[in-house]
C-alpha cells in the first residue's frame, strides 16, 4: 500500500508492512480452447516425377481430442453422470465449439480401451484384500431392463465394478475369486452362499429392514409382535456395537452382550418361523439358516455390520443408470465399469478423477510408459 494522507488532518500516512484486511474476490477465466491445426502438403519430383507426402509429427494425437479434453469428457460422464447429449451442450455453450455425439462417444469408448490395464489392477488388488464390500445392481441394455447386472467389489483403498450377464454363484465367483479368503460382507443374495459361513457376514441393516416389514405387518398379532421384538433385539446390537466401538464398553461387557442378545435373537427367529402369515415365517427360518453369518464381526475385529460401503459405491451406477439410462453396446458397458471403478477408486484415497485420468491418458496417446497411478505394483 502507497503512502497516503490523513482524511482528518491531511498528514502523512504510513502504511504497516503487512495487511490489516484482505479481500478477495474469485473469478472464472474466460473458458478457451486449444486448436492445434496440422497442414500437410504434397509435392511431385521434378526428377522421377514421385508424389511425396506430408505426415503428421509423432506426437500428434490419434482423433479430434487431445488428453486434457479426452479426460474432461470421461470425468463429466463418469463423476457428474452427464449423458452424451448433455456433455454435447455443455462443450457447445463453454467452448462455443460443437463436437457430435458420435465423436463423443467415440472418445468414451477410446478412454475406456487406455483404461483397461488399470481396471484389471484394481481387480487383483481386491481380490488380495482381507475385507471386501460386494453389491450389485441392475443394468439396463438396448432398452431392455434386468437383462444384465453391475458386479461391485470394494476395498479399503480401491473399488472395482464389472458388468455380468447373470446373478449367479458362478458370476460371484468369477468377480471375487473362487478360492478367496476374505471377509466378505455383503446382502442377502443368495449367490455368496458357497462362502464359508465363518467368513460371510451379512448386512445387518438389511435383515433390519425386512424384519421391519413383519412388525408393521397389517394383521398384527402373533407376527408382528415377534417382528417387534427382533427389531427391538438387533436395534440393540447396533446399539452395543457403536458404544464399544466409541470406547463407552469394555470388550469383555461388549461380548457378553453380544452373546445374551445372539442368544434371544435366534429363539425370537425359531418363533417367527411357525407364525400364521408364510411369508414372514419364511423369512425368519431363512434367516436362522444362516445364522452365523450374521455374527462373522464377534471373531473378526474391523468388520462393519452394514454394507453401506458397496452401497455408496454402486451408488454413481444406478445414478447413471437412471440419468443416462442404459447401454447399446459392449463398449458403453466396459466404459461405464472401468471408469467408475477409477472414480470411486479416487474417492477412497481422496484423489482427483480428472489428474488421475489424464496422467493415464496423456501416456498412451503420447506411447509413454503406462503409469501406475494408484501404486498397485508395489502394494
């Protein structure tokens, strides 16, 4: 700041060497986009009369679209679910520059193919893991609904998402690994069955909400008041279980709750399986036949109750799912997994999309060395 004179009696002013206030106000640049234009010319020897003709230099890109802008239109896709139209507009109204959506697409499916050795370190990678998320959710396919499903396996640093054909034990075992030994949280889906019970832990938030179900059960009576009591009863274990986890209860008090109310609950559920209405008696015995999986975290510390982690996950799919709708081809659908399983994989270590996917992009179309962007060699 420049010396200045007193308002009050037009003295001099001298100003301190650092800032009293500080006002900052933020602005966007004015958005522009690079055009690299290559001219080639032709020639004809006036010696052998041979026709010569320019080539482009190596290091010119393969397609319309540079790295930054292959990167920027994956990310508007894979982290904000824009649909190819939508980033159309969006490119139109930023860089005043129209791309089709062909192009568009084209590039979707080019991202994807450079994607590729990075989807497939991701899934070995989990697949070491000694705790793994499963979900998954539906995906729709030239406009036909349930024809096919999106796998999702998370870990504690790196998520992977695959589209099947089927729901199926076979499927399960192919995206987890057949001879795994994890422990694997996940619903009530009967197609993680085959894993040891001792290492399949169900979601207990899940087996809450059925259990819901059969307390607000409409003839009441006999069902739903067993249906409130094993409320009631596994509100209790969420209830032990955040208390110990938070410090309040010793560990020695925390299993001897657990205990008493494992106890309860498995005589409340032999109850519920001879009620009146078939439905809910079903559900009960289904759930005392696999009974022990809901209490895999008693013998594994670290292990979480829910499956709300898969649940977050999956949770940019079915957003996709439902903005974008589904998919016309085998490209659409390795696009849409591979590039979630990176943006996701950047949440979980708080990454950013776009740097992760231009480093990998700016490589391959420059014939660099691939990276190794979330360190998966080494780990």
């Amino acid at each position: 700041m420049p010396d200045s004179c007193c308002t009050d009696c037009g003295g001099k002013v001298v100003a301190n060497s650092s800032p009293s206030y500080r006002y900052q106000v933020f602005e966007l640049p004015k958005p522009t986009l690079d055009i690299t234009e290559y001219q080639l010319f032709h020639g004809r020897c006036q010696h052998c009369n041979t026709v010569s003709k320019g080539a482009l230099p190596e290091d010119a890109p393969d397609g319309q679209m540079g790295p930054r802008l292959l990167s920027y239109v994956a990310v508007l896709s894979g982290l904000y679910h824009l649909s190819v139209r939508k980033i159309q507009r969006l490119l139109q109204d930023q860089y005043g520059t129209h791309f089709s959506t062909d192009l568009i697409s084209e590039a979707q499916g080019r991202v994807s193919s450079m994607l590729t050795p990075t989807h497939q370190a991701l899934h070995q990678h989990i697949k070491k893991a000694s705790l793994v998320h499963v979900d998954e959710t539906t995906h729709n396919r030239n406009g036909e609904a349930h024809t096919r499903w999106i796998c999702l396996l998370s870990g504690d640093d790196a998520v992977f998402q695959v589209v099947k054909y089927f729901r199926n034990k076979d499927a399960a075992k192919s995206v987890l690994g057949a001879q795994t030994q994890a422990i694997v949280v996940s619903d009530q889906c009967p197609s993680y069955n085959w894993i040891a019970p001792e290492r399949h832990q169900f979601c207990l938030a899940q087996v809450l909400r059925n259990l819901q179900q059969m307390a607000d059960y409409s003839g009441k009576g006999l069902t739903a008041n067993i249906g409130n009591r094993l409320v009631l009863l596994f509100k209790s274990v969420f209830r032990i279980q955040h208390r110990y986890e938070s410090g309040e209860v010793e560990e020695i008090m925390w299993r001897r709750r657990m205990q008493r109310l494992r106890r309860s609950i498995k005589r409340w559920l032999e109850c519920g399986g001879n009620v009146p209405a078939s439905r809910y008696a079903g559900r009960c015995r289904h759930i005392l036949k696999y009974e022990q999986g809901l209490w895999v975290f008693l013998n594994h510390p670290g292990t979480p109750l829910t499956n709300n982690e898969a649940e977050r996950c999956i949770r940019g799919s079915v957003i996709m799912r439902k903005i974008c709708y589904g998919t016309r081809s085998d490209r659409g659908e390795k696009f849409r997994s591979r590039l979630l399983s990176v943006v996701e994989t950047c949440k979980k270590r708080q990454l950013s999309p776009i740097t992760v996917i231009s480093k990998i992009v700016t490589a391959v179309v420059g014939n660099s060395e691939y990276p190794d962007v979330f360190d998966l060699v080494s780990a």
